[in-house]
C-alpha cells in the first residue's frame, strides 16, 4: 500500500511589478523547504492564491490598492502578508503598516 506524503515546504508568493525583482527573489532564496511562486500584481496574485493557498505572501504596495492585504487574508486566512515598501519615505512605511502589513 503506497503510503500519502504531506509536504511540509513552506508556500510563498512573491507579488512584485519589476521581472527582474521577482527573478533575484527566487534566485536568492532557493531552499528545499521552499516552494515560491512570483505574479506581477495584485490581481494576478488573488487569482494565484486560488490554487496556491500560500503559507506567506509578501508584496509591494506601490502600484496595488490599499484592499489588497485584507483581500489576501479573505482567500487565504491563515497567510501571513508582509508589505514591502520600496521607499525610504516614513509615509510609506506607516501606510504599509495600515495596510495590515509588516
């Protein structure tokens, strides 16, 4: 009797704009107990969840709306969402952080 192997990798979806951004992500942190997917934007990412119900989803908030981070948690309840802020700008952080983001 074949024996059902859970996998125990950690699912991350990387939300960002920028292709080479998303290829330097993957790139640097390749590890075996780590299964990472990239889309290009926030509704790419809402539709990626659907089948990739991922453990943690990290995005940029430059170009997505201020809903994004709470329509992650309403598809994927358990996802820790963490906002990155390509700004050195204090506004931008403490709006990430509105956002529900770390």
């Amino acid at each position: 009797m074949k024996e059902n192997s859970v996998s125990l990798r950690t699912r991350l979806l990387f939300v960002d704009e920028d292709e080479n951004s998303r290829h330097h992500f993957c790139e640097n942190l390749r590890d075996d107990n780590l299964m990472i997917q990239t889309v290009q934007n926030g509704g790419d990412a809402l539709e990626r969840l659907k089948n990739f119900p991922a453990d943690i989803v990290m995005l940029s908030i430059n170009g997505d709306g201020p809903t994004l981070p709470e329509e992650i948690r309403t598809c994927v309840p358990g996802a820790f969402t963490v906002a990155v802020v390509d700004s050195d700008a204090p506004e931008e952080t403490v709006k990430a952080m509105k956002l529900g983001g770390l």
